[in-house]
C-alpha cells in the first residue's frame, strides 16, 4: 500500500526523479557547452520530452540550472526565451488562413494550438518539478524588474502570467487565521511582506494579531508556507475617522458590546511576481464571510486604504489646496 501521507510521498516522489535521472544519463552524450546555452538546449527537450519519469528529472535539471544563472545570464535566457521560444509567426498566419476558410472546430484548434508559444509548454513542464512554483514566480518578479531595459520580455512575462492566473485558481486557495500560533517563519514573512503599514518587530505584530484586531491570508498548496496575500482587520465602535489610531493603538481593546464595524485596513500582495493575479477582492469576500460568521452583531465593514500616488499629484498642483 502507497502511503498518502506527506513524506510517503515526498519519498515516492523522490524514487520517480531519481529513476528518471538514471534513464536520461543512459540516453545522453557528455557535451562541454556553457551554462547558458547548456540550459537552452534542456528546455527545449523538456518541451518535446517524452516520457513521464525522465521528464520529470529533465525538468528538475532545468529549474536547477535556471537557479544557478548569475543576473547576467538569466538575461541572456529571458531574451531566449522571447525571441527563440516565440510561436511560429508563418504557423499561425497559414493556421489562421486554413480557418478563415473553414471555420471548423478542428481548425479552431489547430489555431489554438499554432498560436500558443513553446515557452508556454515550457513553463507547465518544468512546474512538473518540486519546489518549481515559488521558482517560476520568482522568475516572473525577475522579468518584470528586466522589462525597462528589456522590453521584449513582456511578451514572455504575459505567458507566465497566464498561466499563473489558472494554476493560482480561486479553488485552489486556502484561507487561513493568522495569529500568534501561527509558525514562526510564517509570522516572519509576514513582518516582511507588510506594504502598507510597516509592522515594528514582534511587539508591533503581536498586537495586530490579538484584541480586536485579526489577520487573515491566502496560501497555496505548492507554497503552504509562504501568503500570497494577507489583510489586516480591526473591530471598531463605529466607523474611524483615520487610519492611524488604529495603527497606533492596536493593543486598546474597544468595549466588546459597543463594537460594531470591520475595518479593513491593510492588504498586502505578497509577491511581486504574481502581480495582475487577482487575490485582493476574493480574500476580501470570504474574509468579510468568515468575520460575519465570528462576530454575527457586526453592522458595517468599511476599508481604510492609502490612495497610491496620491501626494505626489498633490505636491504638483499649482493651485493653493485648502485641506480643511
């Protein structure tokens, strides 16, 4: 009998790869090429590989070879990427041709198909890797920070985030309390994470976490120990006038039978990698759910958010702006 737990099949897992890597050193001849180029020719196997256990080691190799580039290189495999990993321009127009003519659900397909970049199968296969989702969305932060100097990354960053947008699925989201049980590293990414209002050290967190105040986050199975987007909540009398008493004075508890409104006043993505992947406004739903559940006498709930750029426009206005 398999065992189902977590290290069962962290174990079986292991055995597979391990078999895989067996099966390729048999198939292969030694070559000296640089890492780069090296890396290049391995993804362009795993994108025509065959076979289930070998693919999964050529996709290991492939994550692990990426995570070994230096910036330099990693440039050089992003414009790779977008320019030798690119759909077949010719394939598409004779495909979109073949369908203006006969607008069948057999050409409709093959459309599909001429239109999808390599790069896409790329990505899906070497995601067949452990530990390969949190690198990939690294990957993404890394073109995008690449696309002033790189512009032609877009394209390539655009297919990454497409496919994010279906393997980070609403359904496959888990909603979680986050509080002082919570484990460390958690609570330290946390810290970390905090966009909005700057969380100052262990004291600071402990009493947005206790009292009146909540946090809940979003995480995924292929990274249950990182958030992907957190939202801090506080419970008020009544609607506050600004957002800093509440930042400030986490630790005063309100009189419990005068509360009567959540507040949501900090929400932070924790990724950016994962940008334009909407997280925000589920997690707020199902957190304005779970706190009604919890606290049945709530009346409101009301968001208290910056407005990005928002001293910057005014510092520009010529105009005198009279704020009272």
């Amino acid at each position: 009998m398999i065992s189902s737990s977590p290290s069962g099949l962290s174990g079986l897992l292991s055995s597979v790869i391990n078999a895989g890597r067996d099966i390729l050193a048999r198939r292969r001849q030694t070559s000296m090429v640089a890492p780069s180029s090296d890396l290049l020719a391995k993804s362009t196997q795993l994108i025509h590989h065959r076979g289930e256990a070998s693919g999964l080691a050529l996709a290991c190799e492939v994550v692990a070879d990426y995570q070994a580039l230096d910036k330099s290189n990693r440039r050089a495999f992003f414009e790779a990427l977008a320019r030798d990993f690119a759909a077949d321009r010719e394939a598409v127009i004779a495909a979109a041709e073949r369908y203006k003519e006969d607008a069948s659900e057999v050409n409709l397909g093959a459309l599909s198909r001429a239109a999808e970049a390599p790069r896409v199968k790329l990505f899906r296969r070497m995601n067949m890797a452990p530990e390969a989702t949190p690198v990939l969305v690294k990957m993404r932060a890394a073109m995008i920070e690449d696309l002033k100097a790189l512009p032609e990354l877009r394209a390539v960053e655009t297919d990454l985030k497409h496919q994010f947008i279906s393997w980070f699925n609403r359904g496959f989201l888990e909603l979680r309390v986050i509080d002082w049980n919570t484990p460390a590293s958690i609570l330290e990414r946390i810290i970390q994470y905090e966009s909005v209002h700057a969380i100052q050290g262990w004291n600071d967190l402990r009493s947005r976490l206790s009292g009146d105040r909540m946090c809940f986050a979003f995480f995924h199975p292929a990274m249950p120990d990182d958030p992907l987007v957190f939202v801090e909540v506080a419970l008020t009398a009544g609607i506050p006038s600004a957002v800093a008493p509440l930042i400030e004075n986490a630790d005063v508890v309100d009189d419990a039978q005068r509360l009567d409104t959540v507040v949501f006043y900090s929400i932070s993505n924790c990724h950016p990698g994962l940008a334009g992947v909407s997280f925000g406004n589920f997690l707020i739903k199902q957190v304005v759910e779970e706190v009604g559940k919890r606290f049945p006498k709530m009346k409101r709930f009301v968001t208290l958010s910056p407005v990005p750029g928002f001293c910057r426009w005014l510092a520009k206005q010529d105009t005198d702006i009279d704020l009272d």
